[in-house]
C-alpha cells in the first residue's frame, strides 16, 4: 500500500490546522461562557423569555424592560449574552430588519434552555463591570498591578503572533508600505512580524504607555505611548493620512446572527469578555461599515477575512473570524 495514501492534500490539512488552532483558541476562552450562563439565570432571563406567548420571540429591549434596572445600556449588553447563548443552542434566534436598515435579534428559549427556567428573582444590569467591583477601568488597574499587566501584554503578543502568522501567508497589503503605525500594538511583536517579512518599512508602534514601558526593542519600529478610543482616533487618521495611505483594520468579524460553530462561539465569549473587563466589543461588518463612515472614510474593502460569516468581499483567506479591512479616503 502506498504510503502517501493517508496523507490529506496541503489545502485540508492547512484546513485542519486552522481548526485545531481555533479550537484550541475557544478553550483558552472558555471560561466566559459558564460566566454568562450563570448571569442569565441570576438575571432570571429563561424564565421572563419562556413566560412571552408561547413559540413568541422577545427583543432585548422588551427582555431588559422586565428587570430591576434603568440602565439605557441593559438592552445592548443583553443582547450580547443572549448571542452567546443561543450558539451553544440554549436560545433560538430570529432576525428583525428595523426601519432604519439595521438588524435586531429576536429570542426565543430553545429545548435545552427550557431546563435552565426558573422563578428566583436576578440582580440588575448595567455598566462596566469591572470597573464597578474595582472603582477603576482594567487598564487603570493593570497600571497598578505590574504582574497582571505583564501577564496581559504577553497573552495579548502571543495571541497576536497566532493571528499574525495567518495574515502574513495570504495578505499582500502591506507591500510598498513606507511607514506604518500599529495602533494598539501591545508590545510591537505583531509589528516586527511584519517588518522582519517587510524591511523597508519603517515602524510605530502605539499603544497605552504602561504597555509601551515593558516593549522590548525592536529594529526599524519606535514605540508610541498614548491613549485611544475608535471614532476619535480612527478620525485622527483620517486627517493625517496621504492620498494614497489607508488604515488597515485587522479584528474579529462577530456574526450577524448567533452560529453554534467554534469561530461564533470563540467571538461571541471575546465579546462577552470584553464588555465584563475595558467596556469593549467585537463588531459586525455593518458596525465595522458604520464606525468607517463616522470617521470620515468614504471607501472600505474587505481585503481578507478568514470565515464565510458575512457579505465581505473575500480576496483570500487568513484566518478563521479574523477579518482584515483596508479604509481610504
């Protein structure tokens, strides 16, 4: 028998790889998901959406007017737990189109999520938080903690590195680059991938300057400490860009609609943590689309994106929920 036979051709077994580490990626994020269940059933949320008409859809919104809060936030971060829990099948889900072309997701307690049902009364929501246990953000925090925030900066360069890998294969964007700025790039390891495949390129490296204290040198890259946040800093660049410059986007791409597969899973708990800790989020395309056009920027193509989640043009492909978006002028 041939010895060759067994061997699955490079495309499946890149395809494999790219599933294990995925896979792997979704363990090490685990520990969301048992956060969020637990929430909802404090929150009582089975028992308010299983006591709607029966086979009846709630929205967030009607969901968030039956608990003890008066957040104008609850709505919006229930609608992220609620996202994570029915792609691990617990809720169904049903899309509503709104007058203003946006989508709204409509819930309903699946087979499995009719045991979690239950009359106990839940606390309330709304806000960050980690920042209400604390009394400051996480950033804040890690400044103060020296050993929590060298543990963050490394698990952040080491999940970059994975990611980096992957985009470096397929995305070509970066050739004829001059300079390029990494904004919010830790300790410059997804910089240096670049510039060590693309030498002529000169690099910044931006980020929070407790993050940029403990970035070790790098050749051909400056470390930029400051602050950041989205629209203002996107617009920032905007104004500072060339003709010819473009801001490249690189983050998880969360589906419209909840999906039970390992990709929706790993960016719905990213979510979820995100929202519990710096009062972040993953976004959508049309929010990717959306936050473009607040900032000025009148094109965006989707260069390379690594799931089929959405209507993105598809150049090629880096990494499962991995998008990579260019932004002009």
């Amino acid at each position: 028998m041939s010895s060759t036979q067994n061997q699955g051709t490079p495309s499946s077994i890149n395809e494999e790889d790219d599933d294990a580490c995925l896979y792997a990626m979704l363990l090490s994020s685990s520990h969301v998901f048992p956060m969020v269940l637990h929430a909802a059933i404090e929150l009582n949320l089975f028992e308010i959406i299983a006591k709607a008409s029966p086979n009846a859809y709630m929205s967030p919104s009607e969901i968030a007017s039956q608990l003890p809060t008066q957040s104008p936030d609850a709505p919006y971060m229930l609608d992220r737990m609620l996202r994570l829990l029915a792609s691990y099948s617990l809720l169904t889900c049903s899309m509503r189109t709104c007058e203003d072309g946006s989508v709204e997701r409509l819930y309903r307690v699946s087979t499995a999520g009719k045991f979690y049902v239950q009359d106990e009364d839940g606390g309330s929501a709304g806000g960050n938080l980690f920042q209400k246990v604390h009394g400051m953000s996480i950033f804040q925090y890690m400044k103060a903690d020296p050993t929590l925030n060298n543990f963050f900066n490394k698990a952040m360069a080491d999940l970059s590195g994975i990611h980096m890998k992957k985009i470096l294969e397929k995305y070509e964007g970066f050739e004829g680059i001059s300079l390029l700025v990494d904004v919010g790039g830790g300790t410059g390891a997804s910089l240096n991938m670049i510039i060590s495949k693309y030498p002529s390129i000169k690099g910044i490296n931006f980020d929070l300057p407790q993050v940029i204290q403990h970035a070790p040198s790098y050749p051909g890259i400056e470390h930029v400490g400051g602050d950041m946040y989205c629209i203002k800093l996107l617009k920032n660049c905007n104004n500072a860009l060339p003709e010819i410059g473009k801001v490249i986007i690189m983050d998880l791409i969360m589906p419209e609609a909840p999906e039970a597969s390992n990709a929706a899973k790993y960016v719905s708990m990213l979510d979820n943590a995100m929202f519990i800790q710096p009062g972040g989020k993953e976004r959508t395309e049309k929010e990717f689309e959306s936050l473009s056009k607040a900032s000025g920027f009148s094109g965006r193509e989707a260069l390379c994106k690594v799931s089929g989640f959405s209507g993105f043009r598809v150049i090629c492909r880096a990494f499962t929920a991995l998008g990579v978006m260019e932004l002009y002028k």
